[in-house]
C-alpha cells in the first residue's frame, strides 16, 4: 500500500503542475515513509526507508538511504517541485521591500533543497550518459526519468527569477538564475539525445516527454527576452519529442 501511496502521489503532481491546478494530495497529510528499492518490494522484503519532510515534520534521523532507489528519490524531487509550484503561485507585491525579502528568503531556501537532493543522490546518477551505452535497460530508464524531473524542478524555480513577466527597482531579472535554467537545459538535451541514440525512447513515459517540453519553452523564453537567433537546442528537444509521440 505504501507503494501504491506513491504512486499515486506522483501522478496527482505530475496532473496538477501540467495544468497548474491546486495539489489535492497536502504534504502535511502524508503518513507514510518512502517506498523501498524495487528489488527489495519484488522479494516482498520488509525494510525501514526515511521519511519526507512533510509540513510540521522534519525528516527523521534515521536515514535508511541504503533501502531506497530512483522511485524512493522521484517522490523527494516531487516533493521539492510542489513547493516550488506553491512558492510561485503566492502573489507578491514586487515593490514591497519586505514581500520581495521573505520571497527570496523562500527561493534560497528551495535552491538549497535541490543542491541537497542532488548531493545526496547515489553514484551513478552521475553517470547516466554513459550507462545509455553501456545498459540501455528498464533501471536506467528510472534513473533517466529522475534526471527529467531534477531538470524540471530546476526550470521550474529560476525562471521565474531569471525572466520576470514584471520588474521593479527591487526586483530585476537574475543573470545567476538563467544561467541555472540554461545549465539544465543543456544537460537534459545531451541525455535527451543519447536515449534517442540507444533507442531507449521506448522505455520512458510521458513524464520525459514534458520534461523535454518544459525544457523546450525555456529556450524560447531566453531567445526572446535576449532577442537573439532560435537556440538548436529547440529543434532537437522538437525532433525527439516527435520520436516520443510515436510510443
């Protein structure tokens, strides 16, 4: 049931951020650690995992990391990318010296959450392009659709920040945060292109897909506010999301 908790978790979040509607599952009412390793849930093996950081509850001392896999991750990263959608869903008078303040005291706050995530991340994360080669299987396929949702919640913080639909003396667009955004766009595109070299489109599911577009639109978003020439990257995250279609 726990897994299907999650499940069902990421699901409702993946629906709500592509429609922007409000979450209908709360962090504050999770009552449940994060599912186990894959292998350990098919042996049907009882093991003791962490539990999120939820609203009024701090994450337990107790880390258990060894017991947990790219799903058991894919639930954090979601749950960092709620509160980012939350962050900037708050309206914010952006001419009030204290709003604009506590904004970005809430902005550091989910940046250093991320940086934390990635840091705690096992080994081979970082080597996802060359595992494309090397094992082009369902696992690695699990690892690359976390990759996707790392590189959504990144867009999904510093755009805002790097290209602001409004501006005031105290609230200007951040160079640091569109370099951010550039950064993982860069490095989903290169993922991007070595699954479709590997043919391992097949094995990913629709949340790559609007992981590629989200990465997509931030490109056009940075040509315009730069008014420069259309970025390659834009045909290359159009051409294999066309691939994508197809499954």
């Amino acid at each position: 049931r726990r897994r299907l908790f999650w499940m069902i978790y990421i699901l409702e979040r993946y629906a709500a951020l592509v429609t922007r509607s409000d979450f209908v599952l709360r962090d504050d009412e999770i009552d449940r650690p994060l599912p186990c390793r894959y292998d350990l849930f098919s042996k049907n093996q009882p093991v003791e995992t962490r539990w999120p950081e939820t609203a009024g509850r701090l994450r337990s001392p107790i880390d258990h990391s060894e017991n947990l896999g790219s799903f058991s991750y894919h639930c954090e990263i979601l749950q960092v990318l709620s509160h980012i959608q939350t962050l900037w869903r708050k309206q914010v008078d952006i001419c009030s010296f204290s709003e604009v303040k506590q904004w970005e005291q809430s902005y550091c706050e989910l940046d250093g959450k991320l940086n934390a995530w990635l840091m705690n991340l096992p080994e081979d994360y970082s080597r996802l392009s060359q595992l494309c080669h090397s094992d082009p299987t369902s696992r690695i396929s699990n690892w690359l659709m976390l990759h996707a949702a790392f590189v959504t919640s990144v867009i999904r913080l510093h755009s805002g920040a790097a290209y602001p639909v409004a501006r005031s003396h105290i609230f200007s667009p951040s160079y640091n945060a569109s370099q951010k955004c550039l950064a993982a766009v860069q490095s989903l595109r290169e993922i991007a292109q070595d699954v479709s070299k590997t043919g391992m489109l097949g094995l990913l599911g629709p949340h790559f897909a609007f992981s590629l577009w989200t990465a997509a639109r931030l490109s056009l978003i940075h040509t315009s506010s730069t008014r420069g020439e259309i970025d390659s990257d834009v045909e290359i995250f159009i051409f294999i999301l066309n691939q994508t279609g197809r499954h």
